[in-house]
C-alpha cells in the first residue's frame, strides 16, 4: 500500500513539474494516450516520424534554411557590397534582423523606458498581493524576477559603446595575395 502511495505521489509532482503546452498543442497526457490505442510497430513508426521531422517547429526552420541557402546562391558571385546590401534587404524582408539592433540609440532608449514601466506596474501589483497575504508561490518567484529585472534596467544598457556595426565583415584588402598552400612561410 505505502509503495502504491509513493509511486502516484511521484507522478503526481511529475505533473505538477510540466509547463502548460502552447495554446493548439496537446498536454503529455493526450500525446500518451493517442500511443497507447497503437500496436508497437505503429508506435515505432510514429515516433521515427516525429524525430526525423524535428517537431513541430521543424518544418518551418526547413523553409527558412531554404530560403537562406538560396540566397547565398544568388549573392555568391555578387561583389562585396551589393552582396550586403543583397543580404541586408533579405534580412529586412525576412525579419531576420533583431529589431532592437535596427532602433536608433533614441528608439532603442525610449523601448526600454517604456519595458521599464512596465515591469515597475507589474512589481506593484505583487508587492500589493504580498502585502495582502494572497499572493502565491508562481507570483512569489515572478515578483523576484521582475525584481532582478528592474535592477538589471536600473544598471542601464549593457553596452555603454554604439552597437558594433552588423552584416558582413570589410572585404579583405585586394592588393595582398593569398600564400600558396605548398610555399613555405617567410618570417618577416
């Protein structure tokens, strides 16, 4: 009997563990259930199928490599800067580039103040719960995030320098030649 106890007790922190799944994806209970009604052969089937797509989210980061592989074979033979140009405007188009690297330092700043209120409204809400004793355990370590959240905002950017520039690197200097492979290198 205490055995039977311990061994549900455990599925039943086990669940408690798992995070709700994304709204359209079912929970791991059904995704059980659906093997369960299957002969092992299907099963076995089934889940070489789900490994060889990847998951869900497989299909569509197929496409995008696609479409990345793509480019670099339009862009190969282009000359440096039309060839950034070329991957700046994919980037663009794709929404490939991180929008906080694309703001100016202004639109960059007035985000984060804006991130920044929110984030202030949020710890009021549960500092006022906590005041009131009805704040829960979930609340109670989202308080602390959002507290070391608002310090981290506090410290301002992380970079005090401008952005590095993105996109590709400067074309290499066209007057110096490669060494060959079989020479051997001369100490200047």
């Amino acid at each position: 009997m205490l055995l039977l106890v311990t061994l549900g007790s455990g599925a039943v922190l086990h669940a408690a563990d798992d995070p709700a799944p994304p709204a359209g994806r079912p929970t791991r209970e059904e995704i059980r259930e659906s093997f369960k009604n299957l002969t092992p052969e299907e099963r076995a089937a089934r889940l070489k199928a789900i490994r060889d797509n990847g998951g869900p989210a497989a299909e569509a980061l197929l496409k995008r490599r696609a479409e990345l592989e793509k480019l670099r074979e339009a862009t190969r033979d282009l000359p440096p800067a039309q060839r950034e140009a070329r991957i700046r405007e994919w980037r663009e188009t794709n929404a490939l580039s991180r929008p906080l690297a694309t703001m100016s330092p202004e639109e960059r700043d007035a985000k984060r103040k804006l991130f920044q209120k929110r984030i202030e409204e949020q710890i009021a809400t549960l500092n006022k719960k906590k005041a009131d004793g009805t704040i829960t355990e979930d609340e109670t370590r989202r308080l602390q995030n959002m507290e070391r959240m608002r310090k981290r905002l506090e410290s301002g950017p992380v970079l005090s320098s401008p952005r590095p520039r993105l996109g590709l690197p400067p074309p290499a200097a066209t007057d110096v030649k490669p060494a060959k492979p079989d020479s051997p290198v001369k100490p200047d």
